[in-house]
C-alpha cells in the first residue's frame, strides 16, 4: 500500500495510524521495526521519523502470524444467511475476534465451530470472515463474509460508504431538535490509547445521523445512523455533543446510571448490497431485553 504524507513534520508511526484503517500505533510501530515501511523508496526503521509533506510511503503488510484459534460450540443468532454472508446478531458482553489477552469465547471462536472453513480468509485465522466490528458492550448486526470475494466487495461499500448502518441508543439529557448530525474527526485521545475523541490532530473524518425516537424526562431514546465508521464513533459523538450514552462509564458517567455500567447502544439495522447479485438486503434485530428494561426505567415519555 503506498500513501502520500498530507501533513508536515508528522511522526511516521503517527501518520500510518491515522491514515491506515484498524491500525494501532503500537501495530505500525512493529511494521517499521520489521523494515515493511519505506520512504522514497528507502527503508524507515525510527517510529519517531518526521515525514516532509509529499513523501511517498509504501507499507508492505506482512502475512498474519500463524495463530491457533479454537473453534468454540456457543449459541449463534444468525437472522441473515446465504452461500456468500452472514448477519449475527451479536449479544452485549460477547467479544468480536481474539485479541492480545482474550484468545477464546468470541465471536470468531463461535464461528469456526459453526461454519469452519466457510469463512473468508483475508483477515487471517485470528479475524475469518469478519469484516467490520462492533464494541464487546454494543449488542447487534455484524455482517461476515464467507469466502474472499464477498470480503473484498464488503469493505470496499464500507469503505465509500454505502453499507447503511443504523444504531438505537438510549442518551443522557433531551435534545432540543428532533434530528441533527455530528460532523467532527475523531482520533486517538493523547496519553490513553484505547480511547478516542474528538480532535483535529491525528484524526479521520467521522460523521454521524441521529434523530429522536421518544424523549423522557432526564433521558432521549435516539437512532443514529453512521456515515462513516470509526472506532467508538458514536459514543465519542455523542459524549461530544453533552449527550453521552446511558451506562457508557468510559466516555459519560463514570459511575453507573439507573443499573447500567456499560452502553444502551444496539446495532439494530443493517443494509447492504448483495455482493453476488447486487440486490440490496435489510436485516432489522429487535432491541434485546437489556434495552428494554433501560427504557421501562426512565419513567413515562414526555408529551410533545
């Protein structure tokens, strides 16, 4: 993959995880170390190399270490399947795809149990067929593909946008308008890696719909709907905008609110261009009961 530095006197290692889609700094650090990264043509070592605006890139991507990931017998809600994808609907609490420090009792794990060899094989054995993520607290649609080619259309429509993705939430406070967007970059939060903010500085270009469901009194029941994709972008939008979401102790309330001590956001539709035949497919997930009981707490809706 070759890039073009866009920035002046910027970190390498700053600028590959800013411009490269799901990749840590920590990850393109090791990328440098292992002489996968040039500049102009020359091999770039230094996670702290300045780059000059204009200078060309080239990551080489390694193939993935080799990985055993257990195959795991779990309880799958699959509401959408044919021979080239899959929808599950994933509950709260279950992880994605093993990572340093949770190898077992995933999604993935579930998966390789269920379907083995009929997943696509281009994120490697630790991530097969999985295409995009959601948060382990973040219950919903997770559309994962089956062989290679379904893959590679998948994150291209990702990629320009054209999956629709929409998102029932459940915030602190009662907005005023009835819709509105959020239209603010969001990056790495400097000093605490694993959370994100808004920022102009080392960010990419995040954008996301809301309008209101149903307005309580201290609370509003919302659905979003993301233009782009990025890490915790919802919450982070919302936290931004003073509305953080009900139980979200990372980016609103640091003690847990009505009961809740992680987030009321679920992945509740998902449309998306059928990469065999070019229909389009919606799949709808109903609000699980965790997020109806948040509701039935908040007391009456408000009257218009």
């Amino acid at each position: 993959m070759i890039y073009t530095a866009d920035t002046h006197d910027e970190r390498i290692d700053a600028f590959l995880t800013r411009i490269m889609d799901n990749t840590t700094r920590s990850a393109a650090q090791k990328l440098l170390e292992r002489g996968n990264v040039t500049v102009n043509g020359k091999t770039v070592k230094q996670k702290n190399r300045r780059l000059r605006e204009g200078d060309e890139i080239d990551v080489q991507i390694p193939p993935p270490e080799a990985v055993f990931t257990a195959a795991t017998e779990m309880e799958l809600d699959i509401v959408y399947e044919d021979e080239d994808v899959m929808v599950i609907n994933k509950p709260k609490g279950l992880v994605v795809h093993p990572a340093a420090g949770h190898r077992d009792d995933t999604l993935v794990n579930g998966l390789l149990y269920a379907r083995g060899d009929a997943l696509s094989g281009i994120n490697g054995e630790m991530r097969p067929g999985i295409v995009h993520r959601i948060d382990k607290d973040t219950s919903g649609l997770l559309l994962v593909a089956k062989n290679d080619l379904a893959h590679v259309f998948i994150a291209e429509e990702l990629k320009v946008h054209k999956v629709v993705r929409t998102y029932e939430a459940i915030v602190c406070g009662c907005f005023k308008a009835d819709s509105g967007t959020v239209d603010a970059p969001i990056g790495r939060k400097p000093g605490e890696r694993k959370k994100m903010c808004v920022t102009q500085r080392n960010s990419k270009n995040a954008v996301t719909h809301w309008e209101v469901v149903t307005r309580y009194r201290n609370h509003t029941h919302i659905r979003c709907r993301l233009e782009t994709g990025r890490t915790h972008q919802i919450r982070v939008h919302m936290a931004h905008i003073c509305h953080p979401i009900l139980g979200d102790t990372v980016y609103g309330n640091k003690k847990p609110e009505l009961g809740f001590d992680s987030q009321c956001l679920h992945a509740g539709e998902l449309t998306f261009t059928h990469p065999r035949d070019g229909r389009q497919v919606t799949v709808k997930a109903p609000l699980p009961e965790y997020f109806q009981k948040a509701l039935s707490r908040l007391g009456a809706p408000k009257k218009d």
